[in-house]
C-alpha cells in the first residue's frame, strides 16, 4: 500500500486529471467551467509523484464538513488514496479547537465498496435519502455517513 501520498489543495494543473477520474468513478460526472470553478475553491487532491490518484470535492458550513464527491482512480483503489483524503478531513474535526464538529457524505446505497470502505474508517450511517440520485431511471437512494470525533474523557 503506497499511503505516503499527501492531501493539498485543488491546482489549477489538476483539472485535466481530476477530470477523467471523475469520469471513470461516476456515470453521471461533472464537467466544464463549472466543475473547475468547484475544485478550485473546495478541492483537495492526493497526488503521488505528482500524478493525482484521487480527489474530494467538499463544502464548510461551520460547525460541519461535507463531503460532495470523494473519486479515487480505477487503477490505484485500494492504495490508501481514499482514506488518506478522508483521514485529512478527520484530522481537520478532531480537538477542542477545531472550528468543524463532524463531517457528512453520501453514496448510493448499492455501492457495497463505499459502504465498506465509509464503515471501516469510522463514519456512520445516520440516514437513508428515497430517491436521492433522480438522475437515474428508476431513482436511486441514498446512505447519508456522518463522521463525529470520540470525545476526550475528562481527566
């Protein structure tokens, strides 16, 4: 597993990369100035070697985070790049001084990898969405995940 990858901000260089992960992850993805615009103020990308592996799209709403569109490349899954993005949003909810609380996502509730992966790196299923993903005939729903820090015990 090649977890040694850092999280940073969306580059403008990114798009093109960003792109086409995005068409490989979802039938439905983003495209144009638009998405652009998108990643270039609420992007992150896990780049190794300078290639992007993966990236998240997500919006601050103090007290929480939520995560928009989490895409890791078909040939690099399994790698770490997922997680080391979600982990990077974790750290940014943990301690007494953080500004954010929990952080929320959703997915489709028959992608078995994502309910998977989302249960084993501590988010919650806190809801189900009827008919979330209109896009698709017939609709499709979706599993709200919530992620909220343990609580330090008093001592």
């Amino acid at each position: 597993m090649d977890n040694q990858a850092n999280v940073r901000r969306f580059c403008p260089e990114d798009y093109v990369r960003v792109s086409e992960i995005d068409r490989e992850c979802f039938e439905y993805s983003y495209s144009g100035d638009a998405f652009r615009t998108l990643m270039a103020s609420r992007g992150y990308v896990t780049p190794v070697k300078g290639q992007v592996q993966g990236f998240v799209l997500a919006d601050f709403s103090k007290p929480q985070i939520e995560i928009q569109i989490l895409g890791v490349a078909k040939g690099r899954r399994r790698a770490g790049h997922g997680r080391n993005l979600l982990r990077f949003f974790q750290s940014l909810v943990e301690g007494d001084s953080s500004e954010y609380n929990q952080i929320h996502l959703k997915c489709d509730e028959n992608n078995d990898d994502a309910i998977r992966f989302y249960s084993d790196i501590g988010f919650k299923r806190t809801a189900l969405i009827h008919q979330a993903y209109m896009e698709f005939h017939p609709p499709r729903n979706a599993i709200v995940w919530s992620y909220k820090p343990c609580a330090t015990p008093a001592g």
